[in-house]
C-alpha cells in the first residue's frame, strides 16, 4: 500500500536559517569575518559561570522537564525586568518561557490566523 502524504507535508521546505547558514559558511569559507547567529546555536564558549551551575544543576537532579511556562523563579525574574525596564507592570504569572522565537510565532499563528490569511 503507498503511503500518501497531507499537502502540509508534500509543501515542507527547508528551513530558511539553514540556508543563510550555508551562506555563512561559505562567507566564512573565503576569509570573511562572520559571526554565525542564524539558527540560534551561539558561535561564543559557555562561560565558567554558566558550565558551573548546569554542573550544579545536574548534581541536585534539576534534570527534568521544568513546568510548562517556565521555571517560577525565572518568570518572576523576568516579570521584575519588564517592569523596571518598559515601565509595564507584568507579573510572573503573566510570563511564559521558551526555547526561543519559533515556539512563541507558532503560538502567536494558532492564536489569531484563520486558513488564507497572511501575515507580513
């Protein structure tokens, strides 16, 4: 039996940050100066500060998932930062975290786009 793929998946592309990567690279690849920052991967070391509190973490076994909106501790953080910084009064149960831009512009999609409109 042939397997027939939805229109979603036959119009799959690649990601586009893998195409400025190759850009980069061959930049690169000629002499060029290029700080790669196109799929979020940091071309910079962790620091020594950062290497020792995931040590840290992983020796009091904080290496589970965290809730879903973030660590609280993180939010409430956050929240104080946008308030001191924007002068806008968040509040940690307000903040949501994730693991970048993407997660938060497919939430932003399903939350207020409808089939044929379009987004610039």
């Amino acid at each position: 039996m042939a397997v027939t793929l939805s229109a979603f998946a036959r119009n799959l592309n690649v990601e586009t940050a893998f195409t400025v990567l190759a850009v980069a690279r061959t930049l690169k690849s000629r002499g060029k100066d290029v700080v790669e920052l196109e799929i979020g991967d940091s071309p910079f070391e962790s620091t020594a500060s950062a290497k020792a509190a995931g040590e840290r973490a992983i020796r009091e076994n904080q290496s589970h998932y965290c809730p879903s909106p973030g660590l609280p501790l993180f939010r409430e953080a956050a929240a104080k930062f946008v308030s001191a910084e924007f002068g806008i009064p968040a509040r940690a149960e307000n903040v949501v975290v994730g693991p970048g831009a993407k997660i938060f512009e497919q939430f932003f999609c399903e939350a207020f786009l409808n089939p044929g409109d379009g987004v610039l």
